[in-house]
C-alpha cells in the first residue's frame, strides 16, 4: 500500500476510507459531464479529521478532491487527478439557532433546505434557494457561492455567510469573519474562500446571517405571444420601485415540456411566461400585485394569473422546479448553461441565443432568473451523438462569448469547475486569471486543493464527449 | 533629486506633483491619530498616471499611500513610511448612470453622497450612507469597506459594488467583476479589494448597484429610562418580523451634547433614545408603525414620538449626525471607536463599557447603529494631557478584547488602518493573519501599497500619545 493511504488510516477510522471500485465508481461524476476515479474516498466527521487527512496529502503532494451531494453542474467536485474524494455528506447534521442574534451556525453537511426550515420555526428566514436546496449541501452551495430565484431581492449564498472554520491547505485551523452582521477587520477571507470551489481550503462550519420571515407572498403569473416583450417587461418591473422576490423566466419549449411531464394548465401556446414572487406584508402586497399587473398589461401581457390561493400559487412554483427534470426527458443530454448578462442585455442575449440554435441546429431551451439577467439556456443533445455533441460544445462556446460581448460573465451560480476553466482568460485576460493564481499558490504551494478547477491546464478545452 | 522622483516627472504633469512642505503637512494627518510627512504628493487624474506611478514606485520600492478626502477614523491614508501620498481627490467626477441594469459606473473622487443624489433622479437608490457621504470619497470607502445607517437593511458598501477597474502594485491593470447582478467566475476578488484600505493596489473605477427607491419613510424616536431596556427593545424589534432600515442609538451624554450645541427638543432626562426608521410603501409602513410602536412601549419605553411631517422627522435625523460633532465640543480629543458585537449582545457590552469608564476614569459616550451591534463608543479626552491619554488607550485597549470576549469584532467600519493594527492577532490568531499576510505578499512582493496598516510591524502598539 502506499505510504499515504497507509498514513490517511492514522486520522480517520478504516471504515470511513473507502478502496473498493464500486465505491470509489460512486464518487467519479457529478451533474455535469465526464468520469474521472478516485484513488480513495474518505468521509471525515469531524475537523479534526480533516487537518489529519488535509496534512497527509499535503506532505505527500496528494489531490484532495472535497464534494457534498454531488449535484454540481460545473465539475466541482470531479477527481479529475484521481486522489482523495473527501465525502463531506456523513458528517453529523448541526445546526445552532441564535434567533436573538439572527445567525445560525451549521455543520458543512447540513441540507440547504433543512435551515430554512430550522429558521422558518422562528419566524426567521435563510433566503439563499438554489433549486437543488432539498439535495445539496450547504457546504457545496458554499463552495460554489450557489443562487436561486430569491437571489432577485436576497443575494446569493455570499451574501449570507458571517463567517467560516476552514482547514487550510497545509492543514492549519482559521477562523474568518464570526457572529456579527458587520465585519471590516482585515480582509475579506470570508467572501475569498465562498465561491473559491474548494480550491483554497475546506470550510467545516459556517456562520449563516438570518432575515426575518417576510408575513406573506403574492404570485403572478403573466403570460407573453414575444419574448421580446417579456424581456421589456421584467426590464420595467425593476425599475418601478417594485423588488420583486422572484421573477423567473421560461420559455415556449419549457412550458411545453413541463406540461408533457406534469400537466398542470401551462398556456403551451405561449411565447414565454414570467412568474413573479413579491413578498412583505400583506397591505403592500395588494398595492404592489396592483402595480406589477398594470406594468404587465401596458407593455403587452397577454394573461395575467392572480392565484386565488397558496395551493395554486405553489403549482405554479412547482411547475417552474419541475423546468430542469422536465426538459431532460426531451433528449438524453442536457447541457445546463448560466452565462449571465447586465440586465438590459436580456432581450440581446435572447437573440444571440437564437441565432446560435440556427447556426449550429442544437436544441436550445431557455429558463432561469431573468430579473438577475441570469438565465439558463440548456442545449439538448445526445450524448451517444459524438457529431450532435461537437456542435454542442461549439454552440456553448458561442454562448460563452455572446454573454462576455454583451459585458456579462461565463457563470452566475453554477461555477466554473472544469467545464468553464478554458474560456476565464477571455474574460478576465491574463493578468486577471494570473492575481487569482497568486493567491492560490500562496495558499496552496503544493497545489494539492481541488486541482484542475477554476485554472485552465495548458491546452485544456470544453469537451462535452466521451474521451 | 532622487532617481524615483525625477522618474514620476514622465508620468503626471509638474503642477500635479507636490512637494512643498506646506503642501505635504496637509496630507500629513487624517480624522484619526498621528502626524506622517510625505515626501511627495501626486494628484493622478486618470487611469495611465496611477499605473505610471505604481511602476516607478514599484521599481524604486517607494511606498504608496492611496487617499480620498482624509476622514478616514482608523488611519488608512496615513503615510506612515513617507514615500507618496496618492490623492485621488483631484480625478475628474464621472457618474455614469445605467438605469436599465440598476448599476452606476463612478470614478474614485466622487463625493458618495453624489452617487445618490444622481439616483435620486431616476427612482433609484445607492444604499450605503455613512455619516461622511457629503464629504468623503467613494474611493475611500471602497477602501475601508464603509458602513452607515442603513446598513442594518441594505448592507455596507461592500454589498453594493459589482465591479472595479483596480491598478496592482506592479502597475498591471485588472477588472474584476463587471456589470451583472451575479458572477462566480473564479474567486472574488472584488470583495477582497473592497476593505483591504488600499493595501492591495489602487482602485480606479467601479461599477456600483442600484436598488428601487422606497416609496415612503417613517421615523419613530423612542424614549428609555435605561440602557438595558433600550438593548431589549432593539433586541425584539429586530426578531418581530419587521426589518427597519435603520435603527439608532444615542445615551444620555449624547443626547445632551447634541441639545447643548443645537437644540432641537431632544428629551435630556433620558438614559437612552432609539431611533428608527421604516421605509417601503406607505400603506406597510402604516402597520410596521403600530408594531414598532407596541413592542417598545410593552417593553418599558417612557415615550415614542412620532414625527408628523418631514422636516419633523428630518429634524431628528439632523440631530443623530450632530452627535459627532456636539460631543467634539465636550472635550478637545474624541477617540471613536467601532467594536462590533452580535446583536444579542449589546446589553452586555453596554455594561463592559461603564466597568470601562469606571476603572480608567474616562469619559466615555456611546452612539451608533444598533441594530447591526455595531456600537461607538467615544472616549473623550484632551490630547494635551499625557496622563489622561494613557488612561485612554487602556481604556481602549479593553473595549477591544471586550468585542472580542463577547464573539464580536474590532472593527464594524471603520477599518484598521494602524490604529487596531497590534490587535489584528488576539482576534484572528497568528494563522489567520498569516494567511491574510500571504496574499498580500503574493499580490505586493515590494510591498508598497500602503505599508504600516492592517499588518502590525514588530512591537507595534496602540498609541493615542503625540510620540
């Protein structure tokens, strides 16, 4: 055996250490694509354990590959040199309320959803809700800075976290940022190390920022012949004074697709439909539905659809969760995309989209959280297809560079992983990617942290086929 | 003439370089403590001069002190080292308005109050109001990560900066972020250059969000008979479902101060005002009202006033920014302080800060945001007297490890510049600064950009004491 599976058994008990293939096969793939095996797969439960395992790859210069529930769509947690997987999903669950404090401190394992649902209890709210809440990690979505549709009025998982335990590289304990709402001692490494995709150290716990719950939520839902016309219209939302909680994004395709799956009554003769989420007390609510219905109306709505009740105004959410399982039915592969653009741009990027459709005769579907100027265009393909998937792979590189030519960025929330490594220098140049590898090396000096992540490796392209 | 400055001379134009002593003691100070002669002062006014500058500074190892108007409270500008001081004061204001995508793209010297003022126009609003904004510069408080009032609902300014256009300490230009909503492409190095107080290069450009402006306001102003009771009444207010945009405390010295330098009718009988104010639409504020309203006379306050009109409320505000310069006329040295706690904690610091006054026999005012825990307790002294000013660096000394005691931080946001430099280790331990002190290596290996902030040089201490 190798000398530092033999020294990993000296930090952590043999049953968490997992050789078998079977197990490790487990472990080689995420949401996005490719396959890559680990040499081992280790499951600490406590910090401890992970400064044992976090010294021993660091002394025998061994990659550390730190995954939640797997569910990332940028390659996050692929073990893309082999290495140690470092299961993060058997910690023990815990989750510390300071409802006085309106913080809440929790175990890197913990079920996004199962906070909120900790925090709802006392009338208190965590608002960070990627789609993938009930499945994911905290402790992913902390890497990979997730969002969500509440994203629109609350931010991001970043914009949420007070402050984090990590273990280093070299295996060293920090504490950054703490219980406070306010915080300007040093740097922000905090902010730094959230969203890093586990390339600079691995977060044990985090301190998580509390809102209060908001007393009640309106629903709209407003139906579009153009989807021109509904980009003017989330762009006139915004500027109304009104913030909405939510305003989400679907296209003809996706309606189609979500009524074949689920059939719930979706106009599927729509161009596109808009589904907006206001939140706060309730009087303001009836003034609000009043303003963004008109707004809706004079720009050319051509249905608006008040639910009567919460029933059906969570069919309509249901429907909009129900978008991604849905369209995977229409072909074997989908390829889900988060290119984001300024928020005029919307309209613009919709155009480009189409014309890449067109010009590289790809199925493409478009959703997303349109009042972020983040939506998700998903290219539709077969992975068996090796020429359908070579048109895909040029098609998302197009769209990589329509989001950049129209001032936006290659992800919102997904991460750049391994999918989106190759195409950073073409937003942020080279002195750009070469401040962030700074850092990196200087944390990270024998490279041992989630390596082949976020930094392109010479020659490194997007390739979506089997290799 | 030495080689570095005959160097700068092909960089920015003659009358741009000042270096008469009369000109280099204007820059030799701040709002904070301490008295630095530059050795020369260049007034860059564009992007190609900053870089022009960093190079020379750079190649002749020449230490750089970025600065905006100097009312910096901890002594982020202070050039500690002599060397140059940058004043990005004299950049021309550029405020470029993107209403569509709710974002503002400003030069460094644009006075922060001006941002909103431009929003104003168009329905929108900069959030972030530190007391400064007349007066300081949006480049220093992208610096020192500025805070205000409105913090407690919307954020500090950190929250609302999306992107920068940075000059590095080697001269090299970077952007990070850009103009959307959403970016997680690669780490975030926007928010580790807002708040690292010029220490990592020169910010030349940033693009700012914009939120809705509220359609109304309310204020309230609440009477306590004691601090306690006014710590409880916050504490409630914060976990009732309500979230104010600002929440405002003053003791009775403040109170006082204030009705002795411009009296307005504030009630001086009293231990404690709150003040509070609820902004969103008027038909909300109206119910939000009548709750804030209950919670604080159930909880023991002895009055809330509630404004009638505008200038009433205006007149209350105007008195809050008055408690820094009123309680500036009780004694001829003012050390503010911005020792940040957990919210639930703010009773018990309350209580650290009277042990405090008692034991040093100092006085010892106290103001500030509430509702975020980010109290500011004043000492107030007279510079002349050497004895009393040792009493109060003790005294400061120990409401610092009092924040820290109590989970909290040294600094809310005011930043550390040199003033809290020798306590950055007893909060962060020697690790943590270390690995703060890693990337500023990494990004500044002359170590140029701001030295003698943030990092303590050896047997650095606390030192309020002409020296």
């Amino acid at each position: 055996m190798e000398q530092w599976k033999e020294a990993l058994q000296k930090h952590i008990q043999e049953e968490r250490i997992l050789t078998s293939l079977a197990d490790r096969y487990s472990y080689s793939f995420d949401a996005s694509f490719g396959e890559h095996l680990p040499e081992v797969v280790v499951q600490p439960s406590n910090r401890d354990e992970v400064v044992g395992i976090l010294k021993v790859a660091n002394e025998y210069k061994v990659p550390v590959y730190p995954r939640g529930q797997g569910t990332c769509l940028s390659g996050g947690p692929l073990p893309v040199h082999g290495g140690i997987v470092l299961d993060m999903s058997q910690w023990p669950e815990s989750i510390d309320l300071r409802v006085d404090d309106l913080t809440v401190t929790v175990s890197p394992s913990v079920l996004t959803a199962r906070i909120n649902e900790e925090a709802m209890k006392h009338g208190l709210m965590y608002a960070p809700d990627p789609s993938s809440a009930h499945v994911a990690t905290i402790g992913g979505n902390l890497a990979e800075n997730s969002g969500g549709p509440r994203g629109l009025k609350y931010g991001v998982t970043k914009d949420f976290v007070l402050g984090l335990e990590v273990v280093t590289p070299e295996g060293e304990v920090i504490r950054t940022g703490g219980q406070t709402i306010k915080n300007v001692t040093g740097f922000d490494l905090t902010k730094l190390l959230v969203g890093s995709e586990g390339t600079l150290g691995v977060i044990t716990e985090a301190t998580l920022k509390l809102v209060p719950k908001p007393p009640a939520v309106q629903t709209l839902m407003v139906t579009f012949d153009n989807v021109h016309t509904a980009g003017k219209a989330i762009s006139k939302t915004l500027t109304s004074g009104v913030l909405p909680s939510k305003l989400e994004f679907m296209d003809q395709a996706c309606i189609q697709a979500v009524e074949n799956f689920n059939p719930i009554g979706l106009p599927t003769h729509a161009a596109a439909i808009v589904i907006v989420e206001l939140d706060g007390h309730p009087e303001a609510l009836k003034v609000e539905k009043e303003i963004v219905q008109e707004i809706m109306e004079s720009i050319g709505a051509t249905d608006v659809v008040v639910p009567g009740n919460q029933e059906e105004a969570d069919q309509i959410w249901h429907a909009r969760k129900q978008v991604s399982p849905a369209i995977a039915k229409i072909k074997p592969t989908k390829v889900s995309e988060d290119a984001t653009v300024p928020r005029s741009k919307i309209p613009d990027m919709m155009a480009r989209l189409e014309d890449i459709k067109q010009k590289y005769n790809v199925e493409v579907v478009c959703f997303g959280h349109a009042g972020d100027g983040n939506l998700h265009p998903n290219i539709l393909c077969d992975k068996r297809d090796q020429e359908e998937m070579k048109r895909a792979e040029q098609a998302v590189e197009e769209l990589f560079q329509a989001a950049i030519d129209l001032g936006g960025t290659l992800s919102g929330e997904h991460g750049i992983g391994t999918m989106k490594a190759p195409f950073m220098e073409s937003e942020l140049g080279a002195t750009g990617v070469g401040m962030m590898r700074r850092i990196k090396d200087a944390w990270d000096p024998n490279g041992i942290m989630n390596p082949g992540k976020i930094f392109a490796e010479k020659g490194q392209k997007l390739v979506l086929r089997d290799e």
